[in-house]
C-alpha cells in the first residue's frame, strides 16, 4: 500500500487543477486510508480537507509545501496539533517577514518552530534535490545532514515521482545519500490534479500564473500529465526499486493523527472583572427598561428564555464583544444598524445591537439561536461607510493585533474573468477578449456554452470554431480559486493567538487576513463578527445633520412610522434613492401595493426576491393585500402565523412557526428542519422529511392529506426564504429614507449624490428625480461651491469636488485661496491657485466661471495662451452651442444642473412621433406608443415561468420608463438592449395601479451624435 | 549533438522499453536506458503524449528517441557526438 503525502489542491492558486472533493473522491475509489493536503505556502483548504477526507474514511494529515528563502520547496507534515500550530506560525512568519506575495522562510525560522512536524525534502525543488540536479552532491549531504540534525527521525528524504529528465539519476543519488547518512526515504507523487486527463488545466493554469500562452516555453509549466494521484500499484511500479520509500509513506500517515480540532468555542473571554453571563444580564434588564419601561411577563419571560439559551451555548462573551463595539460606535456619533437574524433577539434590542422590537413583532429566537442548531452565533452590523474602519480599529485595539484578523474570501473563475485570463493563454487579442467577456452576464464559467443558446444576443458566437477550446477551458476551471482576497466586513476574534489556529498574510491594503473564509472560521470555533459599511447610513447621517442645521427638533430616531405623505409618495412608485425600495421592480410593486403601514414596506423588502417571484407569490400577495382576492388557509392553525402576510409564506421566521402549529416540533427543532430543507439535494431526502412531518403533525391532530399539502407549501419555499427580522430592520431603514425623500428632498438628495456610487440608478438619474420633486440644481460655481453638494432652500449647489481629475489637494487649494476673498476671474484664480492646467480647463467647461465669464470657448482660449499668471485678455469668438456645453458638463461631471441628452434629439424625435414620458400619463392603458431614452440596468431576473424577461429602464428629459422585453421580443432584439446606450423602444403602454410601463415590442438603437455635431474633445 | 527526426523501427524488451532501434542502413541495440521522461505535447493542438528515452548502445553512441502515443510511432531526436 502506498499513501500520498504530497498533494496540491486548488488552494494551490494556479497549480492544483482538481477541486478538492474530487481529489478525495477519487482517493476514496483508489482505497487510500490517508491523505496528505501540502498547499502553497497556505492551509486555506484545511478545514474543507478535513471535513471531505473524515467523510469518506480518510484520515486527513494536514501539512504545507513552504517556500525556503532562495527560493527552494520543503514539505511538512503536522504529526497533530502541535505540530500544525507551527505550521501556522511557519506560514505565518514566511508571509509577514517579506514582501506581500513573495513568502520564504528561513532555515532558522524552521529550526525555531521545528516541534511536531515530520519534514519531507521536497520536491524537485527541494534544496537537496535541486543541488543534486545541478551536480553538487556536496551541498545537497551539508544540507541533508543539517536537516537530520534538526529533526533526526522526522527528516526523510522525499523521492520525486521520476517521469521528468534526470529523475532516475536523482533517486538514485538520493538513495546514495540516504544510505551514506542513514536517512530513510519516501515516495511522493507530487500530485497535481486527480486524474491524467486534468493534466491541460494544470498547464493552463501554468500558463496563467507565468504570464505565457500555451505556445510559449515556459520551465515553470508542467512537462507531461504524470502529476496526477496514481494508484498504490501504480506507484509501487513506479518505485519498484525502492520498496522501503513505499512502505515509509504508510509509516509516516500512521504517525500522523488529524490535528485539526473543530467545534470548539474559541471566542475571546470579554474583560470583566464579573463573570461574563452575569454582566450580560445586567446589561439586558437595563438596555429592557430602557425600551419598555415596565417589563410585562411576555417580555420578561422571553429575555429569560433567551439568556438561559445563551448561557447554555456559552456564548455571553460574544454578545458582550458586540454590545461593547455598538457602544463605541454610539459614543464617537457612529451610525450603525444591526442586521440579519440577529434582529430575531430581544436581547440583542435590549443591547441596542438592533432596532427591531422581537418581542413585538413576535419573531422567534430560535431562528437566530438554538441549542437543537447549538451553533455559533453571527451578528452583523452595518456602519457609516465612512467609519467602518474607525471601529475595526478599536477591536483590533481592544483585543490585540495577536487575536484578530480579517476573514479571507476566495476569488474564483466567473464567466468574464475565466474569458479574459483564458483567452489570454490562447492567444486572443486583449480588445477582442474584453469585448467578448462584457457581452456575457454575471455567470459561472462553465454556464458559458449553456448562455449561447439561451441569450439571443450571444448566439452569433455559437457557430464560431475558434471559441470552441475557450468555452471549454473556460468551464474546466469554473469555481476554481484564482487568489485569497479580503472578505468587505468580517473580522475573527480569537481568545488564543491567531497563529495557533491560522496562518495570517497581508491583504492588498494592509490588513492582515486569516487564512479561512467564513465558513471555515466558524468551523474552526472561532467568532466572526461582521462589520459592514452601508453608505445608505452615511447618506442618512448627512441628510439629518443638514436638516437639524435649520431644524433643532429633527429627530431621526422618532421618524413618525405613519407618516400619510410617505406612503402616498411611495404608493405613487415615486422611491428612486429610498433604500430597499428604488428598483424598478419595487417601483412597480409599490405603485401597485399601496402601502398603508410599515408592515408593508417589511413584506416589500421580502418580495421582491428570487424566491417569492419563482414561486408565484407576489401576484396573491398583491391581490389579497388590496382585498381582490379572498385569503384562504390549508389549516385554521396556518392562520395567526399567515394573516400578516395574506396568506402567502414570505419569512423564514413562518416556516419554523408552521412546523411548530403544525408538527409539534420545538422551535430548535423546527429551524433544524428550515435548514434542512433549505439546502436538500434529492427528490429522496425531500420525501424522507416529507414522511417524518406528516407523521408528527398526525399526532399533533392534522389529518395527513392536509399536512402533505402543508409540507409541499414550506418545502417549496424554504429555500428562498426571507428572515423576517433582516426584513424588518432593512424594512425601517427603508421607511424613514423614503420619509427623509419625501419631506426633506433637497437634503436627502444632496446626501446622496454626495456618497455615489451607490444604488441602482446613476447620478444624472438621481439629479433628474430631485428635479422632478421641484430641487433646481445650481451649476458649479467657482465662488459658490463647496467640496460637497450642497442642500439650500429647494436647491441643491454642485460641487466642485464633482469635476473630473479634482483630486483632495487641488480642492483644498481652490478652498484655502477663496478665504481671502471670491475670485474676480480667470486670470485673478491662477494668479491665487496652481492647479494643473486640464483641471482649469475642466472648471471652464463645467462652467465654473460662467458667473465671471460668459463665454467658456473664450477663457479655454485665454487659459490656453496664457503663461499661467498672466493672461491675455478673452477674444471675441462664438462660444460652445448649447448642446456642446451640455456634453462636457455630462461627461466631466457625470450629471448637468439641467437639460438632457434626449431632450437635444426631442425635435427629431418628436417628428417620428416618439413620445416624452410626460406625455404618457394622459394615455390609455393599452395604448401603442414609441418612446426613447438612455437606457439603465438591464437586466434578467428570475422568472416564475423560468423564460427568459429582461427589464429596462429608460430616462428622457422628463422622466424614466419602465420597459419589459418578453422572451419572443428579446430574441430578436436582444442583442441591442445590453449593449447600446440609448433605444427607441415601441410598445404598448401597461398601467397598474399607480405605476406605468411599457410592453416592448419592437426596439431600435438610437444613435446619440445625430441631432447636433460631435463636442470636440476638451483641450490639453 | 545532432538533431535529427526520423521516424524508426523499434522493438521492445519484456518489460515493454526500447532493446533495439533501427532505420534503413542502420541498426543499434540498447545498452543502458540513461533516462526516460514523458512530454504532454501541444495537447490543445490535439497532439499526444510522448515517451521520451535517452539511451547508450552497446557500439556506445547515445539517442534521444521518443514514442508518440498519439500516432503509435517512434522517432530519433537526438545523436550525440
């Protein structure tokens, strides 16, 4: 028997060709009993490795293939735990002690943390191997003998598998050498990929990582396709010539045992002089007579449910460590929001970790937390994105450099990304391979070949021969991770060093990650706790400080939740910049929906999701909602838990509710059984389910014909579902930004434009919209205007931030001379500031100094024959037309302070009779009519019939379109609505409720650079 | 060293490697395998793996010649002067 102890899984970035499930399924079918996971200079597949080897009866021997400073290769194997922590601390110091990207490690680092590893000699680039290639058998025996004396009977000289040139003479010396210093040997496969025939992905992804196309010659690339894990009798043809090596390989897996020890509960211990659960109490029944003021038993009984749970779990600290984070960011004036199922906890409102009321909105704690799930708890939080990393930054402070860390993510091979770097290796030309991957949208690399047939507007690919081996290559290396990256919010927090758990590397911008993502860190014991940046919050914060400027009473917190104007305001489908609410989609929800209630606006962030669209729930909800159709339950008991939503399944929290009313079963248990089915991979395990429900509701006193019906409902659904607290939270925020929209537009709009990019819609867009509501836009003023867009009395001032190249220096230059006093020219301004000439060129185009200066062609001429300081006085010449001074505002400001590109092309557009979007209201519901305008976010969501529908929106100069393309139409105008910027769609007019769209029928590109002459590119 | 890339005729020992190789004027037994390697070949241009054998003969010259699994063909690379 034989067993691999040198094996690289796709962690390997750019070199392991096989995921790892294959490669232990395909050591499962070879009948190995242990596997060994030798990764790059990382561990990041450990805990994946250690859960699919145990699975299948593998014993998992964790190790790391490190990088020697010079650059050579050394294996080592954990013999535990122990021995597993130095590899952390091995990995960790080769990464932190050089540059990012470059690891190695010293001989004397190794020696250091030498404890509990067996050390193998590596590969062909091992020291003593590449010696040996190169004819020193000198150096190879000084370094052999070092590595004996370091580790004495954990050193064995690794045998390379010997199908490249000279591999027969290297073993033959290596055994030499080990006969000389009595050092035993061992076989190795130096295993790639799990079968020969994934040999052309481990050359592409050579071939990738070098830079090289596949006609290049490259040493780094595999030679042949022997890498892959080769069978015991395979290997021991291999090395018939050495048996001993062989048997040394079993020798070896069985001195090793798995080190890695999960479910354990690592969380830091928060610093308290009491006892961690004690302090926690305390805090709840203070945070709950601040909430409630008199404590009702409901409430009381439900915060003692919840603590003894937590306390159960032993999970105080973790509560603690998030409640003491919210107080830091109350106490610096930080915004923030609790989000998830963290909103299903009293507790956590009691904390002020959230803002929904559980108990009030009779959401149940086990959906967060339960001893049945007994799993760690995860809480996240969103942050003013401007502070986000002010709060990092206290917990790294807090805790310790040694014991946090941010959790890492895997970049993988999407469709685009695969497209681009793929074709690179076959040759294609970079032009064509970026044109290529923007036609595709957002898919999985092997889902390429598939979106031919299905997007009309790929079709013409399919007959082309020379895309054939991409589209194949590509879905080879589909899921593959390319590199480590930094997950946006998570941070781990550990109560032992870090190091002891996970090796850490630096991220891009500095931080350092640890080397498991989150699920793995959870895995592993460890707390994560997830701090976001949400820039609506910043936006909220701006939007409120600007309003208590001129209203001292304004208070964000008690935002009334009924407030008549913002519900008719979105009933009107009037939520362009309202969190949650601006897609179109929800635009036409709401227009449709008339809410009445903040009830409705949660059920609406839940809505309008996969799930409840696939599954047909958004037309019922609607009708019940508006008293169309009658609401009917399967089961007087699905009543109380339903009547919220009409009937219609929309939470998670309903499901667990249903199984408890229904079943019997305990809430743990019945949030068991939502994960369950929320992630079932056969039709079998569904039905195994389906039995044990029907069976307990029948001894729960439901008939079986209604409870297999009542299991269908949830079944189907509770894989979609949405938390009910997650919706709740995000359902308040998006009710009070409406709130802020609707009554405070001039604020609310200036905060917004202040944090783009954000949200669905453009900034032009958003500057329409607040024009709309009556907000008139001041252009850029070089004497007015600020770093920011300012909000007046129904006005909004741009800034001169917005103006393109304007970096922070040249703003605080313009800011520090108008102090003494407004400029009176343009001469005066570059006597008074030194910016670079095309930023004044920029200011001039924007018409910056329109108010000095009328005409923008004369001062660019003046600026242009000026020597800096001492300008020539402005010429008599005809300036830029209108519609030219429209074009460089729009393209060096992103938005203009009015007009519109459609607006220029309406005389023309008129003439064929296609309508403004102002014309349309006074239209018929069924009426045909053309329109026009710039087309936003197309796009194709899931549908409940699974046939393709793409959504559109167009802007003119009066407002924005909703256009629906169903499939028959899309298949032939398809190829149009994702690549040209502006369309003449002709349709028929759909009104619903409120709201109004267009059924496109026809669709036709509308060129832009028809109506007037081109604007010429701005000088310099 | 020359290159050369002929195609020859090769037999094989029991434990199926190269014992003697020929082309038509010259024949040459195998004395000593030196080295034997495989090469994956322009694989995405559809061409097949190779064996590649370096070898001394017993009138002491030493080839480079290789199998093309892909053709069942064997052909001389190398002579080495």
């Amino acid at each position: 028997m034989f067993v691999h102890l040198h094996v690289h899984s796709p962690f390997s970035f750019l070199d392991g060709a096989s995921p790892l499930e294959r490669l232990i399924d395909r050591a499962a079918e070879l009948g190995m009993e242990a596997l060994a996971l030798t990764d790059h200079d990382n561990v990041c597949g450990a805990v994946r490795f250690h859960r699919l080897a145990q699975g299948k009866g593998i014993k998992p021997i964790q190790g790391v293939e490190i990088t020697l400073a010079g650059g050579g290769h050394l294996t080592l194997l954990a013999k535990g735990p122990g021995g597993y922590g130095n590899i952390c601390r091995l990995i960790t110091k080769a990464h932190l002690d050089n540059p990012r990207g470059t690891p190695q490690i010293t001989p004397e680092d190794l020696a250091r943390h030498k404890d509990g590893l067996i050390v193998l000699s590596g590969c062909r680039r091992g020291p003593i191997a590449s010696s040996l290639l190169q004819g020193d058998y000198d150096g190879a025996r000084e370094l052999a003998e070092w590595y004996k004396r370091t580790w004495g009977q954990d050193f064995y000289l690794e045998l390379p598998p010997p199908h490249l040139p000279g591999g027969r003479r290297l073993n033959r010396l290596l055994a030499e050498l080990g006969d000389v210093l009595a050092i035993p040997l061992v076989a190795a496969g130096n295993v790639h990929y799990a079968e020969k025939a994934d040999y052309p992905v481990c050359d592409l992804l050579a071939c990738l990582r070098t830079g090289t196309t596949l006609e290049d010659v490259h040493p780094l690339r595999p030679l042949n396709g022997e890498d892959y894990l080769k069978s015991s009798r395979e290997m021991e043809t291999l090395f018939a010539d050495y048996p001993g090596a062989l048997e040394n390989s079993c020798k070896i897996a069985a001195a090793c045992e798995p080190a890695l020890d999960l479910g354990r509960n690592l969380f830091p211990r928060y610093p308290t002089e009491e006892k961690a659960s004690h302090l926690l109490r305390r805090l709840v029944w203070d945070g709950a007579h601040q909430r409630y003021g008199s404590l009702s038993t409901g409430v009381r009984e439900r915060l003692e449910h919840e603590l003894a749970i937590i306390e159960q779990l032993d999970v105080a600290d973790y509560f603690l460590v998030v409640w003491d984070v919210v107080r830091f960011a109350n106490a610096k004036g930080i915004r923030y929001a609790g989000r998830g199922s963290a909103a299903d906890s009293a507790v956590a409102y009691c904390l002020g970790i959230t803002e929904v009321d559980a108990i009030a909105r009779g959401l149940l704690f086990e959906r967060f937390l339960s001893l049945e799930r007994a799993q760690k708890p995860d809480i996240d939080i969103d942050f003013d994105a401007r502070y986000r990393d002010l709060v990092a930054d206290y917990v790294y402070d807090k805790y310790g450099a040694e014991h946090v860390a941010s959790v890492c993510t895997f970049n993988t091979f999407r469709a685009r990304s695969a497209i681009r770097e793929v074709g690179k290796a076959l040759g294609f030309a970079p032009e064509e391979l970026d044109a290529l991957a923007k036609r595709f949208p957002h898919i999985p690399a092997d889902a390429i070949e598939p979106a031919l047939d299905h997007f009309p507007e790929l079709s013409f690919l399919k007959g082309e021969r020379r895309y054939r081996l991409l589209w194949r290559l590509c879905a080879a290396v589909a899921g593959l991770p390319r590199f480590i990256g930094t997950h946006l919010g998570g941070l781990v927090i550990s109560g032992v060093p870090l190091v002891e758990i996970t090796p850490l590397q630096q991220a891009a911008k500095g931080a350092l990650i640890a080397q498991f993502d989150k699920d793995d860190i959870e895995d592993l014991g460890l707390l994560k706790l997830d701090l976001l940046s949400l820039r609506t919050l910043s936006v909220v914060e701006d939007a409120v400080a600007a309003i208590s400027r001129a209203d001292d009473d304004f208070s964000y917190l008690h935002i009334p939740l009924d407030d008549e104007e913002t519900y008719q305001m979105l009933g009107r489908g009037e939520t362009i910049g309202v969190f949650q609410l601006e897609s179109p989609a929800q635009r036409a929800l709401q227009a449709r929906l008339g809410a009445k209630g903040i009830e409705d606006i949660v059920a609406s962030v839940a809505l309008i999701r996969p799930g409840p669209i696939k599954g047909d729930m958004v037309e019922p909800f609607i009708a019940r909602r508006q008293g169309k159709e009658e609401t009917e339950y399967l089961h007087p008991r699905l009543e109380p838990i339903l009547a919220k939503t009409y009937g219609v399944i929309l939470f998670q929290e309903q499901v667990l509710e249903i199984a408890i009313a229904v079943g019997g079963f305990s809430p743990g248990e019945a949030d068991n059984l939502r994960k369950v089915l929320s992630s079932l991979r056969s039709q079998r395990e569904l039905d195994a389910l389906g039995r044990q429900f029907i069976a307990r509701a029948q001894t729960n006193g439901i008939d079986a014909q209604r409870a297999e019906a009542i299991f269908s409902l949830i079944a189907g659904y509770a894989g979609y579902g949405f938390c009910e607290a997650h919706a709740a939270a995000f359902g308040t925020t998006a009710y009070k930004t409406a709130y802020l929209a609707a009554h405070y537009p001039a604020e609310f709009f200036a905060a917004l434009l202040n944090h783009q990019p954000m949200g669905f819609y453009p900034p032009q867009t958003i500057r329409l919209e607040a024009s709309r509501r009556g907000i008139t836009f001041l252009p850029v003023d070089i004497n007015e205007s600020g770093p920011d867009y300012l909000p007046g009395e129904g006005t909004i001032r741009i800034s001169l931030g917005q103006v393109k190249d304007m970096g922070a220096q040249h703003l605080e230059a313009i800011l520090k001379a108008r102090e003494a006093g407004p400029f009176a020219g343009l001469e005066d301004f570059c006597r008074r500031v030194r910016l670079p000439r095309n930023i004044i060129a920029n200011l001039i185009l924007v018409g910056a100094f329109d108010g000095l200066h009328p005409n923008r062609r004369a001062l660019l001429w003046q600026l242009g024959r000026g020597d800096g300081t001492e300008l020539l006085p402005p010429p008599q010449i005809e300036d830029f037309s209108p519609y030219q001074k429209f074009l460089y505002e729009y393209s060096l400001l992103g938005l203009t302070a009015g007009g519109h590109l459609i607006g220029f092309l309406r005389p023309k557009l008129g003439q064929r009779g296609i309508l403004a979007r102002a014309q349309l209201d006074s239209l018929p519901d069924g009426k045909k009519v053309q329109v026009a305008g710039l087309v936003i976010r197309p796009h194709r969501p899931p549908t409940k019939s699974g046939r393709t529908v793409v959504f559109l929106t167009l802007e003119d100069e009066t407002g924005i379109i909703d256009v629906t393309v169903f499939e028959n139409v899309y298949r032939r105008f398809g190829h149009l609505l994702f690549s040209h910027p502006a369309l003449i769609i002709e349709g028929t007019l759909q009104k619903r409720g409120a709201g109004l769209g267009i059924i496109a029928r026809r669709a036709e590109s509308l060129p832009l650079g028809d109506a007037r002459s081109p604007a010429p590119s701005p000088p310099g | 060293m020359k290159v050369r890339q002929r195609q020859i005729e090769v037999l094989l020992d029991q434990q199926g490697e190269p014992a003697s190789f020929s082309w038509p004027g010259q024949r040459e037994v195998v004395a000593e395998i030196i080295d034997k390697w495989w090469e994956g070949g322009r694989w995405w241009a559809g061409e097949g793996e190779m064996i590649v054998y370096r070898l001394l003969t017993r009138r002491g010259g030493l080839y480079e010649i290789h199998f093309h699994s892909g053709e069942g063909t064997w052909w001389l690379d190398r002579v080495f002067d």
